[in-house]
C-alpha cells in the first residue's frame, strides 16, 4: 500500500511517497503552492512539477499508488479542488482515491494521528478548524490576509509594523523592535522600510517573516513585543472556543494541536492559551504535533482507504524523512 501525501502552504511545499511503515520512497520540497498568493499558470505548473519529480525518482512505486491526500492552503477559498484532483489524476492509476483539503486538516492529524480535536494553525496564515466525535469538521477564521488570517505571522508582521512606525511617529511606546526590522530590510530608517514593503514581492512574504522577532525581542523584556503576542494568543482562544461550541465531544481533554512558524515559541504560546480554557472551564489540551504537516498528509491518505499505522510508523517516518536527501 503506497499512498502520496503532498503539504502545500503559502511558504514551501513538501510531498512524499509513503507507506503504513513510515517508508518513504521518493520526496519532493519546493517552493509555495497557494493558489491565493501566486498566479494560477504557475500555481498549475508547481503541482505539475512535483508529480513528475516523484514519478521520476521511482516509477514503479509510483505507478502503484492506492491513495493521494493534498492539504493545501488556499484551495478552498478558491474552489481549486478539482484542479488539484484534475491534475493528480493525470499522473496516478485510475483506481486511486484522491482527496483535496484544507492544509488545516493535515495539520491536525500530525498531532492527533487521524482523532478527532481542534487544529489551530499560525504560519504565513492562520485557520481554526474542528474535527469532532461525530466525526464533523467545522472551521472558524482563515478568510483571507485582507481582513482575517489573525495571530498568522503576516498579521505578527503587521502588527511588527504598526508598532515601529506609531513609535517613529510619537503615537506609541519605544520598542526594540524597531532596530531588528531596520537591520531585517537593510536600511537607516523606519521610513526606508516602505519601498521594501511595497516591492516587486507579495506582501505576505515580506512581512510574515518579521512575527519570529517578536519573540526575540519579547525575551528580552520588551513591552510592546510582549503585547502583541499576548493579543494573537487572545485570537488564538476566541477561535479556538468558537469551534469548541460548535462541535460534540466526549468525555476528557479536547487536543488542540498547535500548528505553524509561529508555534516555534510554544513557551510563550502554551502557558497562556491554558490559563484562558482554565477560566473558562473548558477540558482542552494544547500540544505541538508529533509529525511535520506533510506525515499528517500521510496520516489522511491511509486513513481515507482505511489502513491502519504501524505501531512505529511516527519514530519511522520521522527519522525516513529526515534522512530522505
């Protein structure tokens, strides 16, 4: 049983040929694959090119595979599903299955191993989603960087920002923040910044780089960086309970796996995300996943043809694709 498992997000794009074991026998990283954030001809042409980049590396594993699951960020919004599908299905047997979802989803089975529980992501962009007892997804948030996407690191970015040029300004508190985004984009000056801002890049890439320093800085005291994480994790929390009460669970702790760049500082996270379920009696538990995204999209694809994981398969797989070159 093979299964092709690929993770797209709006930064890189990993994809693996996998079985139940944890072997991996062709690998593919590249770069983004969100439809949202780059044209659609090249959108096409970055999933075509993994395809065949994995066939290449072994044909005849890959004319043997039973399923596909894509996770890819963006999709949904778009309605691509079916142009993922319609391209996959170019590549594999006819008899495959092939599932396309939300990138939240596999992001939820790295941690919970296909259970049911709440995924929170915050990476380039941010989405809440549920999968419950009753075996019902629900999701709350990621509609778009324009006017949602909260606690993401483009909305750290932002936030990054705001803060640098209202203390430039005189509207805000001092804030360390400001040397490390100067030295981030090179330049003398807070005003120098916009022409980097506003370059040949998307927005996106630009910014949501800048949410990792927030907790450098907020290590070292600073109060405006502390600030602003302490709101995204309020974000975090609002959506988190939203999908919590919209959804049947059984008795114990709801895990809540914690997703994303931004996770990286889970003792920053952690803490404060339980000291709020604590107040309101909710039963969560918060945790950082035991797989990559991509073992995850591995987790889906067996799951969707029903085959169960070896009783090593997270120790395997994680040590196969380390080692995968």
């Amino acid at each position: 049983m093979y299964v092709l498992a690929i993770d797209g997000g709006g930064t890189k794009t990993s994809a693996v040929i996998c079985d139940a074991l944890g072997n991996i026998y062709a690998k593919v990283e590249t770069t983004r694959s969100n439809p949202t954030a780059m044209d659609v001809h090249y959108f096409k042409s970055t999933i075509h090119d993994i395809l065949q980049n994995l066939q290449q590396q072994d044909p005849q594993v890959f004319a043997a595979i039973d399923s596909c699951f894509a996770g890819m960020a963006g999709v949904t919004e778009l309605q691509a599903e079916e142009v993922v599908e319609s391209i996959v299905r170019q590549y594999v047997d006819k008899t495959a299955s092939i599932v396309v979802d939300n990138d939240a989803l596999i992001a939820l089975y790295a941690g919970t191993l296909g259970k049911e529980g709440i995924v929170q992501i915050a990476g380039t962009g941010a989405i809440t989603m549920g999968y419950d007892s009753e075996q019902h997804f629900h999701r709350v948030g990621g509609w778009g960087y324009l006017f949602d996407d909260e606690g993401s690191g483009y909305d750290l970015g932002v936030q990054v920002l705001k803060a640098i040029f209202q203390s430039y300004d005189g509207r805000g508190d001092s804030t360390a923040l400001t040397d490390v985004v100067l030295r981030y984009f090179s330049v003398e000056n807070v005003p120098q910044s916009i022409e980097c801002i506003y370059g040949e890049e998307h927005p996106r890439t630009v910014i949501a780089p800048l949410s990792k320093y927030v907790f450098d800085v907020a290590e070292k005291g600073d109060k405006v960086a502390i600030s602003i994480i302490e709101d995204a994790c309020k974000k975090y929390y609002v959506a988190i309970k939203a999908c919590y009460s919209c959804m049947a669970w059984e008795q114990g702790d709801v895990p809540v796996v914690l997703v994303g760049g931004v996770f990286n500082n889970e003792a920053f996270i952690i803490p404060q995300l339980q000291q709020l379920a604590k107040a309101d009696e909710l039963p969560m538990k918060f945790m950082t996943p035991v797989l990559q995204p991509i073992g995850g999209a591995v987790v889906a694809a067996l799951k969707q043809v029903d085959v169960q994981l070896a009783s090593e398969f997270v120790e395997d797989f994680k040590r196969n694709y380390e080692r995968w070159k």
